[in-house]
C-alpha cells in the first residue's frame, strides 16, 4: 500500500507529459500556420499583379470555373480587401491560438519539473541521481545558450511577418477610403498586437527552471490577544 501514492503520482506525471507533448507540437503547428498565412498575406498586399493573378486563378480551379470571360472578370473584380480581412481574423485566431498554447506548455514544463522534485522526496533518491529530473535539473543544467535565446527568435519571426501585414493592410484600407472596413480591420489588429504581446512576456517569463514562490503577507485580520 506504501507503494500506491508513489504509483499515483507516476502515473499522473505521465499522463501530464504526455499532454504536454501533444500540446507543444500544436503549438509548433500553430507558429507555422501563422507564418505563413501572414507571409501570404504580405505577399498579396504587395504592388506584384501576378501574385493577384495567381490568386485568382487558383480560386478558379479550386471552384471549377473554365469560362475565361469570367476568369479576365474576376482579375479586375476580385474582392482581394475582403479575403485580406479574412486573412486577418485567420491571423488573430492564429496568433491566441499560439499564446494560449504556449503558455500551457510552459506552465506544465514547469508543473512537471515541481512533480518530479516531490517523487524524488518520496522515492527518497540520493542528490546525485538523475531519475526524475527530465524536466527539471537534468535539463535545465545541460540547457545550451541557444536554447535560452530561442524564445527571442520565434518573437522575432512573428514580428517580422505580422507587423508589416497589419501595417499594409490597415494603410491600404484608408488609401482605399474604405474607412468601416479601416476601423474594423484596426480593431482587430489591435486585438491580435495584444495577445502578440501576451505571448511574448509569458514566453520571457515563463522560461525559467522554476517561478518563484509568492510572498506570503501576514494576516491583518487576527484580532488581539490571538
């Protein structure tokens, strides 16, 4: 029966890996996602008529149309600032979808690395053994300098894809004097600049062997004499 908590709490510790994994390479599908649909959509913002042109005939072999009257139509008449604020609300959704992601990744690393010290105190394991430190000791002591800065670098990708679209798109929209589109399309990219920067303080944060604990605050509500 002795051996029954420690079981537990194994078996816990696994399950909970195994949810993490999953969860990080979601994530990782995720970044890609919104690299991509952002570099697209930077492409197509851009003066390069045969990225518009490609577009629309990818559209039309995707919906079967053959009549290349209306192929030379929809080249002059395709709904491009519509499908770009689509693009858009795809890059918000993309871009919350990460920072959530992200952050229950790093929060279950940093869970797993705090179970594995309390199975080591139960298994009562002598200081220099590397059972149970996965998560915590044995990776973080052998965790190299490009590791660390590795969180910097997604950041980095990110800006350098989502910001120059939400700045095209939003100048487009008013060069365009299509303010109600302007003004929604502004919304959202302020939206999607917040969960941005969500994502990258909990990415900063977040990356450590372990958090430190709160402070706890004496009671003010003891009465005297108590």
């Amino acid at each position: 029966m002795a051996d029954q908590p420690i079981q537990m709490m194994t078996d816990h510790y696994q399950k909970t890996f195994e949810i993490t994994y999953e969860q990080w390479k979601e994530r990782n599908r995720l970044f890609i996602f919104l690299v991509i649909v952002s570099g697209i959509g930077l492409l197509l913002l851009l003066p390069v008529p045969e990225m518009n042109k490609l577009l629309v005939d990818a559209i039309a072999k995707l919906l079967g149309i053959t009549d290349q009257g209306r192929i030379t139509q929809l080249y002059t008449d395709f709904p491009l600032d519509v499908l770009l604020s689509l693009f858009l609300v795809v890059i918000f959704y993309l871009m919350q979808k990460l920072y959530s992601t992200n952050l229950s990744v790093l929060r279950n690393y940093l869970y797993l690395g705090a179970v594995e010290r309390e199975i080591r105190q139960h298994l009562k394991l002598a200081g220099q053994s590397v059972a149970f430190t996965r998560e915590g000791n044995f990776y973080w002591g052998r965790r190299t300098w490009m590791q660390n800065f590795s969180k910097w670098y997604y950041i980095v990708i990110i800006l350098i894809v989502l910001l120059p679209f939400l700045y095209f798109k939003l100048l487009n929209d008013f060069a365009a004097k299509n303010v109600i589109m302007g003004i929604l399309d502004g919304v959202v990219s302020i939206l999607t600049l917040l969960y941005l920067w969500e994502y990258s303080f909990s990415a900063v944060r977040l990356d450590v062997a372990e958090l430190p604990q709160p402070e706890t605050k004496p009671d003010q509500g003891k009465k005297k004499g108590k």
